[in-house]
C-alpha cells in the first residue's frame, strides 16, 4: 500500500525569508468535519433574528480592535506590508463589521411588489454555506468582506486561505467563535488546491466566492457552473490613472504614487497603467518620479517604512520577468528595475516610459511596484486605451472638471470609476468588475444579498 502524500505549507517572513510555521495539510476526513461544522452553525445561525447576529457581528468588531496590534503584527510576517498598512487593514475590517451590522436589517427587509395578488413581497432567505477561496494580499480584508454580510445574512463559511497565511485565516475563526457566533461559522480550510472541486460538488456547500487570478476565477467558475451554484469572482485588474491635461498635477502624482505602491503595489484595484495627457506627460512624470524615489523601502516592522518587500519569491520573479520582457518590447526604466539584493523579496519602486498596448506591463497585470506610463493625444485615445486590456475592475480620471470626468467614466468598460480620489473599497458601495475582472459584487447591500435566495412571496 502506498501511503498518502501528506502536503506541508509554510508560513514564511517575506522580509527575512525566515519560516514561522509549518502546518499540515488537512485529512479528508478533517475537511468533512469543517464542512459538516459550517453546516450545523448555518442551521442555527440562520434561524436567529437579525437583531441576534448583528449583536454578535459587534462583538467581532470589538474583537478585531482589541486583537489589532496581534493581528497587525501577525499579516506583516505572513506577507510582508508595513505595521501601520496591517494596522489600518485591521481597523478598516471593524468598521465594516459594525456598519454590515447596522444596515443589514434594512438590506434584507421584504420588498412589497405590485402583482395580482393583494400581498406579494420579496424576501431574501440566506443560502447556506458559502465556500469562499481568499488570497494573501490583504489577509484580513478579504476574508472580511465577505463574511460580515455573509454572516449578517444568515450564512456561514468555509475559508480556504491561502497556503501562506493560514494563521490569519485561523486567527479569524478563532475571533468569529469568540464573538458568539455558532462554531464553525467561519471554518478555515488548511488545504490546497486538490479538494477545491468535491467541496464545491458537495451538497451542503451552496456557493462560493474567489478573490485572485481570471485563471483561478475561470477554474473556479467552471466547477460551480457544473455544478449550478451561485458565484462571485474577484478577480485581476490593470487598473488605469488617467490624467488630463487640466488636473491638479500635484494632486495626481501624489496619489498616484500612493496608488501604485501601496502594499508594494500589491491589490487588484492598485493604479498599473499611468495614461497621461501628453501636453502635461513631461511635468506629471517628473513629479511621480521625484515622489516614488523617496518612498522609504525596508524592513516592514521598522517606523516609517512605507514599502515592504513582496509577499513571496516567486512573485518578484514573475513582476521582474513582466519588466524585462517590457524593456526589451521597448519600454525605458526610468527609476528601479531590477531585484534589491540581499535577504527578503524586495523589489524597489520601479517606472516605466514609452509603454504601448503590446506590451507586457500594459496587456498583463502587474501585481507589484511597477508603475506603467503611456502618452495619449486626446480624450478619444485616453479612453481607447483605458478599455484596451481585457480587465475592467476600476480606474481613475483626474481632471479640475468633475462633470467631466462622469461623462469620461460612462464610456469606460469597468465596474468602477473614481474621479479625483484613488480606487479603493468602503464597505458602503459596490465593488467588483466586468470582463476578466470577474462577475458579481461585493460590499454594500448589492453584496449582501448576493448570497441570498431572492424569494418571491404571493398571497391572497
């Protein structure tokens, strides 16, 4: 008999390439025991008022504050972003616990609807259990935006983190446990990617949702398609920043730079592609130069730092691959470009001129510091080549009219557009994108309820 080979994840500091811990990964026989756990607690949770759950999403709200500086330290070890990002990542998470809790009876209350019957209403009933598949880049976040209205609903969750920051996949269970909700509710998932497919199948799971690659979010949608279960994908993007020969140059390149590298540039929704009008390109681009030279980089835990290295090896190799293929397709590295040496991931802030559509650093997404810049002539092309790739999560336009930038956005094939401010997530709007940015959304009520049975009631 051939004895099964057991998988090993390893939790390892991308600043020191020090390991921190080794973890098994889950038998079968332990994943059935997760899923048959996030099943009971759905069972219970979903038969409690609102008013019960939103109690209990407070008390994680209090939780997450009073474990923030544990948390905190425990995302910059597993992957690598500055104390005070995690800090912020932390606090972010318990303001959006409290707001879900809030607004969650209002965004699952019926609906009357006009019918032939006196009395005919919608209702939005919770699902089940949601199998939701989490990336490393914001540990936290991620998991939390989909498991507080998840939670708020009445579902429950199976969270397959992934393989490199399991301890803050576990760190959230333990912290949904102690905030009363049913144990299980959030159940981490210490696995691969091997048993993905029969969890999906298996009846008790009745959606799922993906945060990562289109190549992860195609694998994915094609197993929940065969299976004809809900699903919400979040997936790449190679977000543009657009900026007009009118906007407030300072303003754009100081936020661009924030755009481009915070988390090391490390987030879908970061600014990849630098689409600048070409009668101010020259003076944009000394100024985003000027203000990306001085970013500190180094150790993440040190005060100050504001970049820390890559999350793992391999990554670094992929966006330096990405920047050589692109200098030799023609592009010019104007700042950085190549590895830092010594111990860590690091890659320095790096920017790139004279890049065109075919190449690498504008068709692909760059999931690292370096910042793309592309001229355009006028309105007409701005927009071309905002649509170009077949991304479409968000962008930016910046200009001194903000009508302007509306009209802008209309044209533009993405599920967000932000004028004057830098693309990010608040629990209080959708997020999510078109094309291969995926489909669905999260946050808001729209993301609430996307795990909901929309229940048509008719009576007499």
């Amino acid at each position: 008999m051939v004895d099964q080979v057991v998988e090993i994840f390893r939790s390892v500091n991308p600043a020191t390439e020090e390991v921190l811990e080794e973890r098994r990964a889950m038998s079968d026989a332990e994943v059935e025991a997760a899923i048959a756990r996030a099943h009971s607690a759905f069972l219970q949770n979903s038969q409690q008022p609102i008013s019960w759950r939103s109690q209990r999403m407070l008390a994680l709200a209090e939780g997450l504050r009073r474990s923030a500086d544990q948390l905190a330290q425990l995302v910059t070890a597993e992957m690598g972003k500055p104390l005070s990002e995690a800090r912020a990542e932390v606090e972010k998470c318990a303001i959006s616990c409290q707001y879900f809790a809030h607004q969650a009876e209002l965004f699952l209350a019926d609906e009357p609807m006009p019918s032939d019957s006196p009395r005919s209403f919608v209702a939005y009933r919770p699902l089940g259990v949601v199998l939701a598949i989490m990336p490393w880049n914001f540990p936290l976040w991620q998991v939390i935006r989909f498991a507080a209205p998840a939670l708020m609903a009445g579902n429950t969750g199976l969270l397959k983190h992934a393989p490199t920051t399991f301890g803050c996949a576990l760190a959230l269970e333990k912290l949904v446990e102690e905030a009363g909700f049913p144990r299980g509710s959030l159940a981490a998932l210490v696995v691969g990617t091997d048993p993905i497919e029969r969890i999906i199948a298996d009846p008790r799971v009745r959606a799922v949702t993906l945060t990562g690659s289109d190549r992860a979010g195609s694998q994915v949608a094609q197993l929940a398609g065969r299976e004809l279960k809900k699903a919400v994908l979040e997936l790449g993007g190679s977000d543009f920043f657009m900026v007009m020969g009118d906007a407030d140059l300072d303003q754009a390149a100081q936020m661009g730079v924030r755009a481009r590298f915070q988390n090391a540039g490390q987030s879908c929704i970061a600014a990849k592609r630098f689409l600048v009008d070409r009668a101010v390109f020259p003076d944009f681009l000394e100024r985003f130069q000027a203000a990306a030279a001085a970013l500190q980089v180094g150790d993440p835990t040190a005060p100050g730092v504001q970049m820390g290295p890559l999350a793992r090896a391999d990554l670094r190799e992929r966006l330096h691959h990405q920047v050589a293929r692109s200098r030799i397709q023609g592009a010019d590295v104007l700042l950085g470009g190549e590895p830092a040496p010594g111990p860590g991931f690091f890659y320095p802030a790096t920017v790139l001129t004279g890049v065109t559509p075919e190449m690498a650093a504008f068709r692909e997404e760059t999931f690292g510091p370096v910042a793309a810049f592309t001229e355009f002539a006028d309105e007409a092309e701005a927009v071309l080549l905002a649509n170009h790739p077949n991304y479409g999560l968000g962008g930016n336009i910046w200009t001194s009219d903000p009508e302007r930038g509306v009209a802008i956005a209309s044209r533009l094939d993405t599920g967000g557009v932000f004028v004057n401010g830098m693309t990010h997530s608040d629990a209080r709007i959708p997020f999510g994108g078109v094309r291969r940015s995926g489909f669905g959304r999260e946050l808001a009520s729209f993301g609430i309820r996307e795990f909901t049975n929309v229940q048509t009631v008719w009576r007499p």
